[in-house]
C-alpha cells in the first residue's frame, strides 16, 4: 500500500539532508514535519500506523507530495473517500462465508492487484466460488474493476436489521470449520490456538464481549504497524461448558 512508499520517501529525504549537513537531527526533520521526534522514528521504524490525512499533511509539510507514485496518491485518495455500506438481507452470502472478506483484504495488501484466478489460487478456492463472490462484491461496489484484475473501493461496512439470525449462526458454523482446517494443515509456527475452562458469574458476560471487542482493535493495530502481506482470521468464542438444558431453555 501507499504507506511503504511514504516511508521510503521519508528515509530518502532524510538521508539526503543529513549527507548534505552531517549535524541535522531528527528531532529538527521532525519539527519540519509537525510531528513529535519520537512519533517520526515510530513511523521509520514500523511501529506507529498512519492514516491517509496525517500521510498526506507530512508530505505537504515537507514538500513531498509530488514524490508519490500514482498508485499510493489514489490509494490514499480511496481511503480518504471510503464510504460505509450498509448490508441487508440480501447481503446474506457475504456474511455466511469467510472469503468475501478475504478477498476484499486480500486486495488491500501492498501492491496486490489480483484477478480470479490468482485469488482462486491463494484462497484455494474454485474459480467459479471466487467469481460468484467477486461479482457480489461488484455489485455491492466494495470493489471495482481495473485493466489489472481488481482494486477494493471500500472495506468500511455495517449490517442493519434485516440480516437473519440463522446467517450470523451460518458465519460463526463456517468460521469454526475453517478454524479446524487451519490446525489440521497449518504448522504452528503460523498459528495460534489457546483455550482454557474457567468459573465465572454469568452475569459479567457483558462486559467480557465489551473486553473482546477492545482486544480485536489491539490486536489489529498491532499487526498494522509493518507491511501487510497476510491475510489472518482471529476468531474468540466464549460459551458454557455445563448447564446446556438451562440456557437453551432461554432461547439463546
């Protein structure tokens, strides 16, 4: 994506200032930049994300605009215009199976125009599966067509109402089988499976999803820090191991 472009920008534009003036410091390149010292060498170093609109307010401070490729300049210009699709019942498909949202972050990575075929290819899916999802993704304009194969539009989405609880137990079905095929062909070196049993208060379960949530946010903005090259599920399911004629009498 755009962000590995403007980091080399950055490093190439410092490196050349400091041959020129041995003496000039970071902290100086930083101030230049309107940003604090230690939030320039997080940036350099991978460790800091960056959105479009504090990439772009860098670049004009320093005067860089012009040294990004046309690519990372409508990269950013896509991320800055992204819009949030509203999913209804018709959006089923999408929600019931795992790899419409593979592809669309597939197609996120750095400089990864795909077409069917090497999308097929990566996914290992039938060509005819990854169609099917690619002409949905069409039609819902998460994605448009390009003279390359295709470039994602957006990745920004809600459900309302009208989406089935019976496709939300369909997501979760298909989730768990997938999560099942990456233990039995995935080494470990690539995965991580931990679980536990543990006694707690039924009541508190509310606040443990509140938690999750937060946890999946941290755990995303750490893996947004380097370069994208891999697409990760992460999947936390929490349920009762004991006391199952209670709760289904509760129509949970």
């Amino acid at each position: 994506m755009w962000k590995k472009e403007f980091i080399s920008i950055i490093k190439k534009d410092l490196s050349e200032i400091k041959h020129k003036n041995p003496r000039y410091s970071l902290r100086s390149y930083s101030r230049k930049a309107g940003i604090s010292a230690g939030a320039l060498s997080d940036l350099l170093k991978l460790k800091r994300t960056l959105s479009p609109q504090a990439g772009k307010k860098i670049l004009s401070r320093l005067g860089l605009e012009k040294k990004l490729s046309p690519l990372s300049d409508r990269q950013i210009e896509q991320e800055l215009s992204q819009t949030v699709t509203m999913l209804s019942a018709e959006a089923a498909p999408m929600i019931e199976n795992w790899y419409y949202f593979a592809i669309l972050n597939i197609l996120e990575l750095d400089g990864q125009h795909q077409n069917i075929e090497s999308l097929a290819s990566r996914l290992n899916l039938a060509h005819e599966t990854v169609n099917q999802a690619v002409d949905f993704l069409l039609k819902w304009k998460f994605i448009h067509k390009i003279e390359t194969g295709y470039e994602i539009f957006t990745n920004s989405w809600k459900t309302l109402d009208g989406i089935p609880s019976e496709s939300i137990r369909r997501a979760h079905i298909d989730g768990l089988s997938l999560s099942q095929k990456a233990i039995q062909e995935l080494p470990v070196e690539v995965r991580d499976f931990t679980s536990f049993v543990f006694n707690g208060d039924a009541k508190q379960l509310e606040k443990v999803r509140i938690e999750v949530r937060k946890l999946f946010h941290r755990v995303q903005k750490i893996m947004n820090t380097g370069s994208a090259d891999t697409v990760y599920k992460m999947s936390i399911q929490l349920f009762p191991i004991d006391q199952w004629n209670k709760w289904k009498t509760k129509g949970g």
